[in-house]
C-alpha cells in the first residue's frame, strides 16, 4: 500500500501560460480542485488550487467593472500558484500513512508525486478517504462488527481463530485505541461468510472480549 | 472491485465531424462520433478500410494534414479543449501527454539513426535529462516490452531488427514520456499472428500498469475482442454501435455490426463456426454516401423511413448506444442468409480419388551472394536460402489443400515451384501425370492451361490498360478453349459466376474496388477451366464483408468445375471451413499435414499449437490457451539443424534431456490412422494427451473473491 499504488496517474495538468479563468473551468468540469502546473516534458513548476484562484475583493474595490473583467482576463496561472519552497510534493515509493501524515503536518489537501522528477501522478484527500472506505470495507457486503478487548498479544489472533474456525473470511477493518478506556483496544472488522446473529453468537464465546457495535 | 473514486474520462469526443477540402468542395469523412476514454481503459474502434477510423485519431492530434479539418464538435483531452489548438501548446501536448503508434513503424523511426540515440533524445531534448542517464532508462523501456538484447539494439539501425521488434521499439520510445493517452493505429496489423499475440499481451499488461488509455484502432475484430474492453464500431464515416466488448459480441444490435460478427471465421469448437456469410455490397466513399442511414443500402431490415430519415443515436440501458431506426428490434439469432449470400455447401467426398499433384521431396534453395571480398570473387562457400524443404505429399482430384504459415515460412515459393516460376532445386512434381519438375519454359501449353494462379495483389499482375474482357478473354483465345466469336459470351457468363455482370466488361482496372479487381483476377485464372488453381492469399488485402463474399464464390465455382486448389492463408482461421486438408509450414518445412478437421483438434504439431493459440478470436467467450513463442523466427540461411523449430519450440521438454535430439536429428513423421502427419519427436501417444487449444469460457463465471 504505496502512494504509487493509490495515486491518480495521468492527472489533468495546465501549463503556467493558462488564463486563471480557464483554470477554473478546466477544475469545475472535471470537479477537481487540484491541478499541477507543468512545463516541457511535465517538469513541476508549481500547483492550483481552488482558493488560489480566488482573488480577494480587497483588491477589487477600486476598479470599475471594465478594469476588474480586465484585471480578471489577464491573470495566468504562473503568477497565482503555489511554488517554490511552499510547494509540497513527494514519491511514489512511500507508505500512504506516511503521505498523511504530511498532509496532516502541512495542512494541505494535496501532494503532486515525482517520478523521476517528473509529474507522474496526484495523490489527494480524496483519495485517502478513499483509501479508508476501502480498508474499512465499505464496497463489499458483510457485517461489520467493532469488538473491544485488552491491549495484548493474542488478543486478535482470538477473533481470527473464530472467524476461521467457521470458514468466514475479513474483507476490512483496523483498529485503534478504545476512546477513554486506557489499555483497551477496539479492533473493527467486515466479515463475510456468517450472518449478524452467527457472527455475534461466534465472538461472543470470546472471553476477556465484548461486542460493542455490530450492523 | 468496486472504485469509490470517479476519475473524469481522459478524452471526450463529442459530436465530432472531420473534413477533408478536396477540389471543387469537400468531404466529410467522420460524422457526429461521441465516445469517451477512460484512464487505463483500452477503447477498440473497429470497421472496414475507409470508414474514418484513421481520421477520428488524427483529429485527435491535429495531424489532419492541410487539407483537414475539425469542423463541428469538441475534443477534449484532460479537460482541456483540443479543437483549435496549435503551435507550442500543441507541441508540448504532443510530446508529452498523448503519444502515436502507426501501423508501419519504420513511418515513427529514422532509417539513418541509431535506435538508441532516437530513443534517448525523447528524454534529453524534453526533460534535460543526460545522455548517460537517458539511455539507462531507454534500456529500461526496452525490456518492458519484452525487447531481446535490449542493451545491444539499442546500436543497431532500425533495418537491423525485424517488424516485431521495430515496433516494440515504437511502443517503448511512446512510453518513455509516460503518456496519458496512447493511440495506436494498428499497430499489429503488419505482423505475424505469433508476434502479434505477443505485441497484444504486451499493450494490455502496459495499460495495467501505467494506467493509460489507449484508444486502439484495428480492422480486426479478434484484435479488439483481445485487449479492448468497451468498442466502437465505425461504418461510412459514423460511430454505428458502441458498449462493452462483451455486450456488442454477444449480442450485436446493428445490423453492420451483425453482419460483421458474421463475415469472420470464429475457430469455435465445430466447423460450422468458420462458415462466412458476407455482407453484400460494400463501404460507399464519403462523397457518395446515401441519405437517410448510411447502412441501407446493404441492410437486411431496411425500411421505408432508412432511406429518408438520418437514424438518431439510441442508447440502451445497459450503456450500448446504437445508430439504427429499429435497434432493440431486430434480434441477431433470428437471421437467416438471403439466396445471394448463402455460402456453398460442402460436399466432402469421402471416395478416395487419384491425386492430381504428387509432389516427392521437393526442395527450393535460393543461392545467396555474400558481401565479403572472398564470396564477390566467388571463392567463399556458396549459401543457400533453404526456402522449402522436401515437401512431399499428393494432393487429391477436385480437394482444397490449405496451406498455413507465418510471413517467409516458404509458402508462396512452394506454389511458385509448383507453377514453374522458380527452378526446383532438387525432388521431383507430377501433375496429371506429367512431370513438371522444371520450369514453366519447358512445359507444354496443355499443362499452363490446367495449371493456373491467383495472386495476393491483382493489380502486380493486371495490364492496367486492358479492359476486364480482354484480361478474362486472353487465357480463352491463348489456349482455344473457347471458339472465338463465343468468347465474350464466356466472358460475360463468367462474370456473372463471379456476380459482376456484363457492364464490367468494358471497365479498365483503375475503375474497380480492390474486391472487384480480385474477382476479375479469379474469373481470369479459371477462364481456361484448369484442373489446378493456386491462390496465394488471394483475400488478405480485402475488407472481411468482402473477403467472405470472395472465398464462398471461390469456392462455389471450384465445386462446379471440379477444380483442385492450393490456398495460401497466414492463419489457421480462414481455411477452416473449406480445406479438405491443411498443411502448417514453418521456416520452409511442412511441419504437420492432414485432414482439415484433425487440424484444429489434438494432437497437434507443437507450432501449429502455438498458432492456433495465437490467432484472435473475434469471440469474448472462447478461451485459448496461453503459448507465447519466444524469439524471432531464424534466418532461411542457416535453418537450425536438426528439428527447424528447435529454438523456439515450447514442447521440446517434454522429450529426454529438454528434447536435445531435436537440436542435431530431424524429426521423423508420425502418422495417425487418418492419415494425419506430423514432424516431430515427440511420439503420438504424448502428442495425443495434449489439450484442445480453444475452448469455451464456462456461463456466469464471474466469480466473487
Ligand atoms: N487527406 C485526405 N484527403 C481527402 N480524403 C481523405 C484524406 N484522408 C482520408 N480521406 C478519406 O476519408 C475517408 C476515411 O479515411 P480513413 O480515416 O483513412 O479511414 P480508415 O482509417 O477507417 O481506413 C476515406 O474515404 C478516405 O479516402
Ligand atoms: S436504420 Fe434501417 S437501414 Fe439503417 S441499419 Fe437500421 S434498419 Fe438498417
Ligand atoms: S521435434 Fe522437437 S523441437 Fe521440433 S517440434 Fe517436436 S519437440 Fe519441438
Ligand atoms: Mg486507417
């Protein structure tokens, strides 16, 4: 599970020469809100976004309307987008935590990924939810159960030994520490193979463990 | 897996119509064509030669020459309209975000340059990247498309590699920028079916893995059935159905569209799935395109309203979209072939009946000159191109022996032989009993009458100013078959066998279609009623609506005249259905020889294994085995010893020691009880436990996981 795996190749990418105008077009179509800014032979030079194409009214409030469509119709893309050092990118051999957890720490909502120092794919917030629904198995059918249980090796390995005994199968889930109950762990599954009642009558045997959600 | 994410189609057509200005006015060449392309989604466009598939990708790329031009709809690539736009924005597009295959790739390389340094200056013109750095990649790229020796090809020239290879080299230098969008124009269109197949693999495993969209352009339907997965189908200038491959295979709803599925041989399980039924007429040019649907003229269901009202496009729910007035009405499997296009039956005869050709291990070598000092003066050791070697069998009175190879397996220079257009080297051929082992200088008038040929390409052999009757006339008057003032009446009667009709017969070549000008070409060879008709590949340069119709009127006229024939083909599929036996060649030997039906079914010559799983299959559901040949077919210079096929042969481990034999003895002949032989080492016992190479995928295997 590497960026290079969940990143979007072939992003829509706009050279700096572009009219702001047509920058915002080009996103509103194509119901993106990112676009790498890119010269010869794909080569990042910077990145739009859809607040950096606003233009703030401060600046307006002097002009008349012949000036601000002016104004407006001359803007390009190089002199409104992200560049230089507040351009934030990365590679696609790193774990999509990883990428996250930069996102996180910039407060950005997308990384442009280099290969071989060219542009060769986009990954965003939107793919990390994604990515999440995913993990979490929301595209397949099953019943997701959430079960809360000590913080100890071994611990686990009980829910799978059950889950397999009866030939079930896990397609998605995580875990993470039990909100407000230290030394507890809540470890969500989606289970496919048993029904609701089969799957809580079978881990409900578990001993040390509870069932705290299931649907 | 189901994906949350919806990522906007790369390309979008819409609407789109192209114009080519020509004197005195213009012609639209591609009408309202909407499709989209999805990343990572290989989107087949199909039909016959003309019918825009070609301009629909240059429109793309702005590459419509001067004459051309978009004149109504959008293109958009990533978003961006491509309509309109030129110059530098062009360019970079161009060379950075959409990339081009052609069909020839000698048309993308630069005969006098180096591969290496052609590919490399894709990555240090456009990206500064150094030269030492460039070609590592290059190297790279080229053993991602499976290149042999990549390093080394990299210091040949272009001429210095074979078809297969110049055009992994293309597909390579168009993945060096990472496109977003490949276009590809068959691209495989002039390779054999054995490369081919590996050049298939190769563009669908590139589309998983960088996630390009591919729009891929071919006139074969087995092609787009094997790496497409939604298809468009053009006819006259119009995309005329469109959906998934599955959907339009199964359960084609336009009438062109059924009527192509019908005109290719699908190598199914039976016989009866090789059978053609051609479509009549054929593709109208774009300046003379009827009214109305431009189908009608050749269509089965047309109505009163196809000839006044232009069909709207019809989308059904299952996202297939069809141009016909009365799609979701007309039901393909209700169809039945009108009188003029029923296709003959066959009478096999099973008497056994004297052979007419005997041929007795007839050998054609061809001395080549060597370019050293020592072999201009004739003092190096003369070498030979061994273009057949001991090809012996007999061929029955009144059968159809069909003979399979790849390009240069030796199958045009056997008939040449045989008619006397090339001295044989050694061996000996009787026909009808007369000995025509030595060319045609020395043989008498009555064995040039009986023995007759049809060529690929009928214009190399047509005297372009002779009109059709005078070219079908000649052979009549040459050897009197005909009392003189009877002649144009044979003409005329013959030309109506070949449904053309007598106001041909006063046309010059220049005014016929290619699949006319063949017609002419066979009325020509049967004129003087021979005993023997070689064709060689007398309808791969024609379009399949034509081909079919051509290959059942061949075969119609050679059941009427109780005429034997030698056919040519370069796959298994199209001799199928009427061969009465099937001869499979491979770098100038016969390799296995048989009754037609033991051909496509165990045991089977290791090679024609390999073929059969090569050959694409116009059908989604039929499943072939997996047997990708490695390498290139070797030199006829210096055949391999022992077994021919020995360096390419994926069989050969089965014998003792990985088949060692076959590298230094040659194989013996194994004959089955039906008179079935192969060449090989491998006994028939073994031979006969191998697995029938195309089988049908079993209902409703979409599996869960
Ligand atoms: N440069 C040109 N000038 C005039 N007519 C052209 C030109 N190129 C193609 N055409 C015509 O446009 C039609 C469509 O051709 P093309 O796109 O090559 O079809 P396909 O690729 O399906 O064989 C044909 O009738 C062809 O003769
Ligand atoms: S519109 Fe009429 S002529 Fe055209 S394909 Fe449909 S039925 Fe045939
Ligand atoms: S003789 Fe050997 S190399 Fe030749 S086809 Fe048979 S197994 Fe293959
Ligand atoms: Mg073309």
């Amino acid at each position: 599970m590497l960026v290079k795996d969940y990143m979007t190749r072939h992003p829509i990418m706009i050279s700096p020469e572009t009219d702001a105008s047509e920058a915002q077009n080009i996103m509103t179509e194509n119901n993106i809100r990112h676009l790498p800014v890119v010269g010869d032979g794909k080569r990042l030079l910077g990145l739009i976004t859809r607040e950096k194409l606003h233009v703030p009214p401060s600046d307006l409030g002097s002009l008349n309307v012949w000036e601000i469509s002016r104004l407006l119709s001359d803007l390009k893309v190089k002199g409104m987008m992200v560049k230089g050092k507040d351009l934030i990118t990365t590679e696609g051999d790193i774990t999509i935590e990883d990428a996250a957890k930069i996102m996180l720490e910039e407060k950005i909502g997308c990384l442009p990924v280099l290969e071989d120092g060219v542009v060769g794919g986009i990954i965003t917030d939107t793919d990390m939810l994604a990515h999440l629904a995913h993990l979490m198995g929301a595209t397949v059918q099953g019943v997701r159960v959430t079960i809360r249980m000590p913080d100890k090796v071994g611990e686990s390995a009980k829910v799978t030994d059950v889950i397999a005994s009866h030939g079930w199968g896990i397609y998605g889930g995580g875990g993470h520490d039990a909100p407000k109950q230290p030394g507890y762990w809540d470890a969500v599954l989606k289970i496919q193979g048993g029904d609701k009642e089969e799957v809580v009558a079978a881990l409900e045997q578990i001993e040390g463990q509870e069932i705290i959600d299931v649907r | 897996m189901n994906n949350l994410k919806k990522a906007p189609p790369v390309l979008i057509l819409e609407d789109v119509a192209v114009a080519y200005k020509i004197r005195g006015g213009e012609i639209e060449a591609v009408q309202n064509v909407s499709f989209e392309i999805n990343r990572g989604e290989t989107h087949g466009i199909v039909g016959e030669s003309g019918c825009g598939k070609s301009t629909v990708a240059w429109a793309v790329l702005n590459f419509l020459g001067a004459n051309g031009y978009v004149k109504r709809g959008s293109i958009k690539f990533q978003g961006q309209e491509l309509v309109g736009v030129t110059g530098e924005e062009l360019r970079r597009l161009r060379g950075d975000q959409i990339a081009m295959v052609y069909q020839d790739p000698m048309q993308a390389l630069n005969p006098s340059m180096r591969l290496g340094d052609q590919m490399s200056e894709v990555l240090t013109v456009h990206r500064d990247m150094d030269k030492k750095e460039a070609e590592k990649r290059c190297i790279e790229m080229l053993e991602r498309v499976y290149m042999p020796d990549a390093a080394n090809v990299m210091n040949r020239y272009p001429h210095q590699i074979s078809g297969g290879q110049q055009q992994r080299v293309v597909i390579a230098t168009a993945l060096l920028n990472n496109p977003a969008l490949l276009i590809m124009d068959e691209p495989t269109t002039a390779l054999d079916v054995t490369v081919e197949a590996v050049v298939l693999d190769l563009i669908a495993d590139l589309r998983r893995e960088f996630d390009t969209a591919i729009m891929y352009i071919t006139h074969n339907l087995g092609v787009v059935a094997r790496v497409s997965t939604r298809v468009g189908v053009m006819y006259a200038g119009e995309m005329v159905e469109r959906g998934t491959v599955e959907d339009i295979y199964k359960d084609p709803q336009h009438p062109y569209t059924q009527g192509l599925m019908r005109c290719v041989p699908k190598l199914g399980a039976d016989k009866a799935s090789s059978i053609l039924y051609p479509i009549r007429g054929r593709v109208p040019p774009p300046n003379n395109r009827p009214v109305g649907c431009v189908f009608s003229p050749r269509c089965d269901y047309v109505r009163e309203i196809c000839h006044n009202k232009r069909p709207e496009l019809l989308e059904f729910s299952s996202g297939v979209s069809v141009r016909c007035h009365f799609a979701g009405e007309i039901e393909a499997d209700k169809w039945s072939p009108s009188d003029d296009i029923l296709p003959p039956e066959i009478i096999t005869d099973t008497s056994p009946r004297e052979p007419i050709l005997k041929l007795d291990n007839l050998k054609k070598y061809y001395e080549v000159q060597g370019s050293s000092l020592k072999d201009i003066l004739g003092l190096g050791e003369q070498r030979y191109v061994k273009a057949v070697e001991n090809a012996d069998f007999d061929l029955p009175r009144g059968t159809t022996l069909g003979v399979v190879g790849e390009s240069g397996c030796g199958k045009s220079t056997l008939i040449k032989t045989i008619i006397g257009l090339e001295q044989t080297t050694e061996g000996h051929a009787e026909f009808m009993e007369i000995d025509i082992t030595d060319e045609i200088s020395t043989r008498g008038e009555d064995v040039i009458k009986e023995l007759q040929m049809v060529f690929q390409n009928p214009d190399s052999t047509m005297n372009p100013s002779y009109t059709v009757g005078q070219q079908i006339g000649r052979p009549m008057k040459r050897f009197s078959t005909v009392p003189k003032d009877e002649i144009r009446g044979e003409v005329i009667k013959l030309l109506e066998s070949m449904r053309l009709g007598e106001n041909y017969y006063d046309r010059l070549p220049r005014q016929l279609s290619g699949g006319e000008k063949q017609r002419v070409g066979i009325a020509r060879a049967l004129a003087s009623h021979p005993n023997l008709v070689l064709c060689d590949e007398p309808v791969s340069a024609l379009d399949v609506s034509v081909q079919a119709a051509l290959l059942n009127l061949l075969l119609e006229l050679q059941q009427e005249y109780d005429t034997t024939m030698m056919f040519i083909a370069h796959d298994l599929s199209v001799v199928r259905f009427f061969s009465d036996q099937v001869a499979v060649m491979y770098l100038g030997q016969i390799m296995e020889i048989g009754p037609a039906n033991a051909i496509y079914a165990p045991p089977y010559h290791p090679y024609s294994e390999a073929l059969l799983s090569a050959v694409p299959i116009p059908d989604p559901s039929a499943e072939q085995k997996h047997i990708r040949l490695e390498g290139t077919v070797p030199s006829a210079i210096n055949p391999p010893d022992g077994c021919r096929f020995h360096t390419r042969c994926p069989r050969r481990e089965l014998l003792p020691d990985g088949g060692a034999i076959c590298e230094t003895e040659m194989p013996p002949w194994r004959e089955t009880a039906e008179g079935h032989r192969i060449f090989c080492h491998i006994p028939l016992e073994t031979l006969n436990t191998f697995d029938p190479v195309i089988t049908q995928k079993p209902e409703g295997s979409n599996h869960v996981s």
